[in-house]
C-alpha cells in the first residue's frame, strides 16, 4: 500500500518541479530598460540599488553673463545583473530612458536595452567592422544613435544614449 502513496508523491513532486522550472525560465527571460522607453524590471538574480535624483543646470550658451537658464531633473537606476554587470539606467523626467551604461564581467543584451534602436546599432557595427576589421572597441555614433563598448573578456563597458533626448544641460559624458 505504501508503494502507490510513494508514486503518486513522487508524481506530484515531479509535476511541481515541472511547473516551478517552467516558471523559472519565463522569470529567468531578460527585462532590461529600453532606450526611448520604460526603465527595465529587474530581471531574476538581479538586485536594484537604490534610486538618485541628479538635477543639473543648464547654461545658456554666448550669454556674457553664465547663468543657468533651467534646471533639468533627471534618475539614475542602477541593477546589479545575476551576471554581475551593473547597468545604469538614465530616466528622463517623465520616466522615459534616455541614456543606459553599464560595466562588469559580461556585455548586457544590447537587443533588449537598445530596442527599436538595434538594427541602426548593427548597421553602424556592420560598418564600423567592414572599415577597420572585427575586433576592439565599438564606436557606432548616429544623429539619433551613440553607442560606445569595449572592453576585454571578464571587464566590459559601454554606454549608448540618444542625443536628442538628452535633457537640457545633461551631456553625453554624464552617461557612465
């Protein structure tokens, strides 16, 4: 009599390992911000540090006087990847990514964190690589589209924005 006890908890078990796989895969799928969009969820295995406000000052350019002509706010999300590469997350006042970096032993999926922004991305690369050949750093600037990576196995950078929608103020050395 214990024997069909035992099986049928051992079906049970196994279907539940089944299902809690299953959702470990959907969970496990990358969540990352998209440039021109949403901030990312952190996906799984990721830790989310906490967010800064950052407001800069712009200044008004020939002015004989330097004084600042508006205040842009700007956040600063920074996830911590289960990978360990840490990407910063550049959000607009109104919550829209605006600029993304990040660094660590592995390079992000750029396809989620560029998004519709990725085929102008790999045309820029497919250039880049046909004139001085496929290996170093990646500098593919676009008017609507910067991306800068590089690095060397274990260590990588990068960051990529776009430039009109850096806020008032705000440069492209900002993103980091």
């Amino acid at each position: 009599m214990k024997a069909p006890k035992q099986s049928r908890h051992g079906h049970l078990v196994s279907a539940l390992a089944f299902v809690a796989g299953a959702l470990s895969v959907c969970a496990a799928a990358p969540a990352y911000a998209v440039l021109g969009g949403e901030p990312m969820n952190a996906p799984q295995g990721a830790t989310a540090e906490s967010t800064k406000a950052v407001a800069r000052a712009a200044v008004a350019s020939g002015a004989s006087n330097a004084s600042a002509t508006s205040a842009s706010n700007y956040t600063v999300r920074s996830t911590t990847l289960a990978s360990g590469t840490i990407v910063n997350e550049y959000l607009s006042a109104q919550g829209v990514v605006f600029g993304i970096a990040w660094h660590g032993p592995r390079v992000p999926d750029l396809a989620s964190l560029l998004g519709n922004y990725f085929p102008q991305y790999q045309q820029g690369l497919k250039a880049q690589r046909a004139a001085r050949g496929g290996r170093g750093p990646v500098s593919v600037q676009g008017s609507g589209l910067v991306v800068e990576s590089g690095g060397h196995m274990g260590s990588f950078a990068g960051s990529a924005y776009l430039p009109q929608s850096l806020p008032a103020g705000v440069s492209a050395s900002d993103i980091q």
